[in-house]
C-alpha cells in the first residue's frame, strides 16, 4: 500500500489544524515540513505494517486514517489548554494519544490498551517514533488508585458508560472525550460533578464532536 509523504499528510490534515475563526494553526509552521508531519508520516507506515497482520483499525485507506485516526486527534490536541498530564483511555493503536504526544512533546501521556496486541503495538510505535510515552498494557481500572492526571481524554471506546465514570475518577481537571451527539447527555448525566460539557463539531461529515468538561467539584 502506497505511503503518504509529509507534505500530502499535512495537506489533509489543514480543517483539524484550523482554528475556531479561521486561521491556520502554528503547528503547520512550527513542525512542517521535517518534524509533526514527517513523524506521522513514519506512524501511517508502522500502522499500515502492522495491521496486515494485526487488526489495529478496520480502516484500511491510507487517507482515510489520516483524516479519521491523526485529524480527529490532533483537534483534540489543540484543545487540551493548560496541563502537565494525560491519559488515553483506551488507546487502540494510539489515537488520540500519539498524536498529541507529537504536537505536545514535553506532555507526559500514558497510553493505556488492555488489548495485548495492540499494547505492542503502542511499544514499537513510542520506540520507533522515540517518544517519552508510557504504554499502560491493561485495563485503566487495575491501575494503582493513586494515579490521577490532569486530563483524561477518550475516543472510541468500547463499554462508553462505565469508561466515563473510571475516566471521571482519574482525572483532577478535565475530560476530552471524541463521539456521536449523544455523548454529551450521558457525559453530564454520569459526571455531575463536571458540570457541562462544552461541544465543538469535528471537521468531516459524520456525527462526531469534542467534548470538554471540566471538574468543578474537587474529589
């Protein structure tokens, strides 16, 4: 399967790096053409390797995932505001957390799959790519009670319910959570102590919004 070069990557990946009022995102200056979009060129080749034999996402058209899996995290990436931590919740082959690792190298994130071939995967990607991130190869609840993050963000997630109220208790600031609109009912219903959660649309034609909360009741 043909590879992307940086310069396509960073072509497709212009309405996720756009901001509210219409100006282009930093990053497109900051890391093209040697750095964010070389990186994800090298992730899409890893990616596309491994889910020949292992299925790490049933998209299988390299734009595609560009658009789907790198676009959507990279959206989230440029919301996050202020913070020092973060964990994917339920990572898969690393969206949204390899992604803003990308954008946001001194973050510390914590890449967390139960899956153990994609937890692999997670462990190749972080090596080949050299990131600092940490591969968590189990599931959120078995980690130690006191790991708390400043962000917990989630995308794609299988058993929504249950993953939102662990995702809940582990995070000390805010949730960043990627899905239909019917997300956010469940997100306030789940999460009283979040309050409202802000929606913003994802670029593309499919019902899929970003929702922020932020905790208001310290727990």
């Amino acid at each position: 399967m043909a590879a992307l070069t940086p310069d396509r990557i960073a072509e497709l990946l212009q309405p996720y790096l756009t901001g509210e009022g219409g100006e282009q995102s930093e990053a497109r200056d900051v890391f093209a053409p040697g750095g964010l979009y070389a990186a994800l060129a090298a992730y899409l080749d890893l990616l596309l390797k491994w889910n020949v034999r292992t299925n790490l996402t049933a998209i299988r058209d390299p734009e595609e995932i560009v658009r789907r899996h790198f676009g959507e995290s990279l959206f989230v990436a440029r919301r996050l505001g202020e913070c020092s931590s973060l964990l994917d919740f339920g990572s898969g082959a690393g969206f949204p957390g390899i992604p803003i690792q990308l954008i946001h190298p001194a973050l510390s994130i914590t890449l967390a799959e139960s899956q153990g071939k994609k937890a692999a995967f997670l462990r190749e990607a972080v090596r080949e790519l050299g990131l600092n991130a940490e591969v968590w190869g189990g599931r959120v609840e078995s980690m130690p009670e006191a790991r708390r993050f400043d962000v917990v963000a989630l995308r794609a997630v299988d058993s929504i319910e249950l993953a939102l109220v662990e995702a809940g208790r582990r995070t000390t600031r805010r949730l960043a959570a990627v899905g239909s609109s019917e997300l956010g009912p469940k997100l306030e219903r789940l999460l009283p102590e979040f309050g409202h959660a802000d929606s913003v649309p994802v670029p593309g034609l499919r019902d899929a919004y970003l929702f922020m909360a932020a905790r208001s009741i310290v727990g």
